[in-house]
C-alpha cells in the first residue's frame, strides 16, 4: 500500500489509489514544479512549503491509516536521504550509487533544497524491495544499506515511519537530473546481519566537570539522564518545549522525539503519547509566534 499526506507535520495518511506496486507508481510518477523555490527563498519560506504544501509517502502497511512506528505493521521500500555530501560531484555521487546498487532497481531524485547554493548536493534515494519488512528488519536492513553505499546519510532515514517528499523540482533543479535505474528488487533477507561497523566507544574515568554549564549542555544532560515511568510525560513535554523554543526545526524535532522516547524514557512511550504531547507543544509554540499549525 501507498499512503500519502500533504505536509509531515499531520500523522493521518490517506491511501492512494494505485493499480500498481509502490515502487512501480513512483517509477512512473512525474515531478511536480516548485519553481517558486529559488536560490533566493529564506529557509523560512523553503520550511513552510515543505510543511504545508510538499506531499510526502510511505509505502508499507498502517494501521487505521496514523503513521507511527507502532501503526506501521510492514514496510516496503528503502528510502535514505543524501543531504551532507560537501562539494562532492553530482557524476560522482550517481556512479556511487549506481556501483554501490549494481544490478537492484531505485530511483534517485533532486529533493527541494537541491543545488540551492546554501545546501548544494542533496538527493533522495528509493531502493525496491523484494518482500515487506518489519520495524526488527529495519534497523539492520538500513544500517547495512547505508555502510554497503558508504556516504554519509541523513540519520532521519532510519526511523521506521519516517515519510518522505515526493520528488519536486525547485528553480535549480531539472527532470534530467533524476535517475532511474533497471534491475531486480533489492532481497531484504540477504541484508538482515549484524551490523559490520566496529564499536569505537571510549570506556573511561574523568574528574572533569564544567562547572558553570552552557544552556546546551545543560539541555543534553537532562536528555541523556532521561526519565522513568510517573515523570514521562511531563519530562518528554519540556524536552520537546526546549526544542522548538531553541529554533529546532519542527520536522527534526518530531524525530528526536521520537530517538529521545526510544533511548532515554523507561519504559518508552507509545507513539499515540509521543504524538498528542508534540502536537500540543508544536501548537502552542506556533501560536506564541501568531502562527497557525497546519
């Protein structure tokens, strides 16, 4: 199944009307035109058109159609996004790929910062899967997608429901530049190992203390000391308050939400909690600033 939503920052996703697989319906779907985006457009106004008019998808299968870690009972499809590629060349980045990928099918396409001379080089890459995959498969089918390819990859890739744009083509950015590769979906169950990538953790004993601790320091001991069950809610409120009052960007903070819930409250909340606790937040922070939350 197909779903998609317009903006990311709703958690309700309407199925889409296809006669086809996923990955097939997105192999045949055109680009949409942002020209209105230009090397010209604030973050600001390059923010608002991805939270309130870019269409975003997930493949996969929900329950009653909320998107959520816990409501994606499978997924199909391997999307990772490519946004930190420094001055690395765009032949250069799709023969990588394309060697990285050789004889699996994927689509690879400009996303809406593309060639904007602040943020250069930024793709999104959509890998065929042979079978749906659970959120257990996840977790090693990316990671080891991610080191096979070996760039550096937006981490937001390997969250389990994480939707991702449609492809649109801003003023710099051309259909020319998307590439669609021919081949046999990608067999999940070969990449389902233990991660290669060595443990490179210090072990260690320190008397070091910064005794008059920075604003952001302070916010990341209270989030690595976490909380436990009878605080979780309130905790997890004021940590997603601090985000976004620091000027987080309200997508990256839904993500670290959600890292943060997974990692540093025991036990974690459901995704249903998570969600109402940052909505709410998001809303009231919006209309502290007089805007409306769409």
């Amino acid at each position: 199944m197909l779903y998609v939503s317009k903006g990311y920052r709703t958690s309700k996703m309407t199925p889409a009307d296809i006669k086809k697989t996923p990955f097939e319906e997105l192999w045949e779907l055109p680009p949409q035109p942002a020209k209105q985006i230009t090397d010209k457009s604030s973050l600001k106004e390059i923010d608002e058109f991805k939270a309130n008019k870019l269409m975003y998808f997930l493949a996969g299968k929900l329950k009653n159609n909320i998107r959520g870690n816990d409501k994606l009972q499978e997924k199909e499809l391997v999307t990772l996004d490519y946004d930190d590629l420094g001055g690395m060349l765009y032949t250069s980045f799709v023969d990588k790929i394309k060697e990285a990928l050789k004889g699996i099918r994927f689509i690879l396409y400009p996303t809406i910062k593309n060639n904007l001379s602040k943020y250069g080089l930024r793709y999104r890459l959509i890998i065929d899967t042979d079978r749906a995959y659970s959120r257990k498969e996840n977790n090693f089918l990316v990671e080891n997608l991610i080191e096979h390819i070996g760039l550096p990859c937006d981490q937001k890739s390997k969250t389990y429901s994480q939707v991702m744009g449609l492809p649109y083509l801003n003023a710099c950015s051309s259909e020319k530049l998307i590439v669609k590769q021919e081949g046999e979906p990608l067999q999940v169950e070969k990449w389902l190992y233990q991660p290669k990538h060595k443990d490179n953790k210090l072990s260690f004993t320190t008397n070091y203390s910064h005794v008059s601790g920075k604003y952001t320091g302070v916010f990341l001991n209270k989030v690595i000391e976490g909380t436990a069950e009878g605080n979780r809610d309130v905790w997890l409120t004021s940590v997603i308050g601090t985000m976004l009052n620091q000027g987080v960007d309200a997508q990256n903070a839904y993500v670290m939400a959600d890292v943060i819930n997974q990692n540093f409250i025991n036990p974690p909340l459901n995704d249903d909690q998570v969600n109402k606790i940052y909505l709410s937040i998001l809303d009231k922070e919006t209309r502290k600033r007089g805007v409306v939350a769409i």
